[in-house]
C-alpha cells in the first residue's frame, strides 16, 4: 500500500523541479511552466493530506481554488510576455531589463 | 506488487520524468508536450488519491485550458518559421545546488515528522460533499474567486491589446 510519504516525496520532486526551471530558464513561457509544476507540487500535497488524514474535503476544495488561481494567474503573465514581447522583440527574461523605452 | 500499486508506479514515474522534460529539454515544444503529460501523470495520482472530482477538474482546466494558453504563448512570441524554438538555460550550477539543497531539506522533513495520520473509508461519491462546502462554508473565497477570475480575464485582454 502506497502510503502519504510517497505522495509527499513525489510533491518535492515537482516543487523542486519547478524551482529549478524558474531559476535557470531565460524563456519566459519556460518560467511559467516552472510555475505550474510547483502549483501541482502544492496540490498534490492538498490532496494527499486530505486522504491520509481521515478523507476530509477542505483539502479538495482548497486545491479547486488553487486551479482557478492558477488559471488566472497564467491569463495574466501570457499577456505580460506578449508585451514584452512586442515592446523588446525577446522573451527572455534576463534580456528585459527596461522599465521604460 | 499488486496491479493497483504497479499502476501507481507507473503514473508516478510518468509524472516525474515529464516534469524532468519540461525543465530539461532544449526545445520550447517539447517542454509544452512534456507538461501536458505531466499534468496527465498529476490527474491520475488525484485519482490514486479518490479525489475524482479533482481529476476532472485537473484535466478540464490545466490541460484544456493553460496549456492550450501556455501552446499560443509560445506561437505568439516566436516566429513560426523559427523551426527549432530552441531556449536555453543559465546558471545550471548554482540553481541546481540551490535545489538540491531544498529536495534534501524537504525530504528530510517530510520523512522525519511525525504526520497525523486516519484512516478512512473510501467515499462513494466526493462531488456532493464538495459542492456542499463550496456553497456552506468557503461561499465567500468562492465569490471572491468568481470576481478575481473576471478581473484578470479582462485585465489579460486590456494587457494584449493593441495600444492606439
């Protein structure tokens, strides 16, 4: 029986593989994904409380609301990559280094 | 090994190594492909975890919906005849000591704290008990969440419009 350490060791695993591409990606979109992956780290961990600890909801329902978060939130960092696109010619983040042009 | 716990096994191994894909591949595709599997991998461990609620959920909105953004973002932001979309990282070193060092702190964490653990039957149904709680007692982060969701949408479409 695969018991609530595994889960949470697979959650580290994505946490930190999401860090890893936040910090070393220069593609904006890349940095986003990075971004998903540990939003999945965190709702993994959600879940798998609410199993272990006696199958209660408030973990499901706290990883709907880091969905919806989510959603919302790569809504509005695509649209920011859009105009640094279109303002610098490049996504990459560490050649956007201009507030104002 | 039962057949439950290869299944498990499998789906894990799956999410693990496409989230590896998605950080270290050297094309931007790839890493959008990489993810949809991983986020596939997550759903079915929400599945392992009777959370099938969550599943769909997972499913219909990560990889029916950011991913299909994530996918126009990068059609959007590289030239279409630039076949290889390749991108590149910096600073592996250092970022991947960082990281190592905080897999090590979390996973001697998570293997050394005494975690409170009780058993439970497995539900028949898991929707009910959701939409009981999203109606009862989380009502008001629902709302907030509704008007959040409204503001970024059209925050996002007032962000990618074209300025006059």
């Amino acid at each position: 029986m695969v018991g609530l350490n595994t889960y949470l060791i697979i959650g580290a695993i994505l946490f930190s593989l999401g860090m890893f591409g936040v910090i070393t990606r220069r593609n904006g979109v890349a940095v986003l994904m990075g971004v998903e992956l540990i939003l999945n780290a965190a709702n993994v961990n959600f879940v798998a409380f609410a199993r272990f600890g006696g199958m209660d909801f408030t973990g499901h329902v706290f990883s709907l609301f880091v969905i919806i978060l989510a959603a919302a939130e790569a809504a509005v960092a695509l649209a920011i990559i859009l105009n640094i696109f279109n303002s610098l010619g490049t996504v990459n983040i560490d050649e956007a280094n201009q507030l104002k042009q | 090994m039962t057949g439950t716990s290869f299944i498990f096994w499998i789906v894990a191994l799956l999410t693990v190594g496409s989230a590896a894909g998605v950080v270290f591949s050297k094309n931007l595709i790839y890493s959008a492909i990489s993810l949809l599997f991983c986020l596939l991998g997550v759903a079915g461990l929400y599945v392992f975890l009777w959370a099938d609620f969550i599943a769909v959920t997972q499913i219909l909105i990560y990889v029916g919906g950011i991913l299909v953004l994530i996918i126009f973002g990068i059609m959007l932001t590289h030239r279409i005849t630039n076949v290889r979309l390749s991108h590149s990282s910096i600073q592996q070193g250092v970022g991947g000591a960082i990281v190592l060092a905080i897999f090590a702190g979390l996973s001697a964490m998570i293997l050394d704290a005494p975690w409170y653990l009780s058993s439970a039957e497995e539900p028949t149904e898991t929707v009910r008990e959701i939409g009981r709680m999203l109606m009862v007692d989380y009502l008001l982060p629902f709302e907030v969440a509704s008007i959040l969701l409204l503001a970024a949408l059209m925050g996002a479409a007032l962000l990618s419009r074209k300025v006059d």
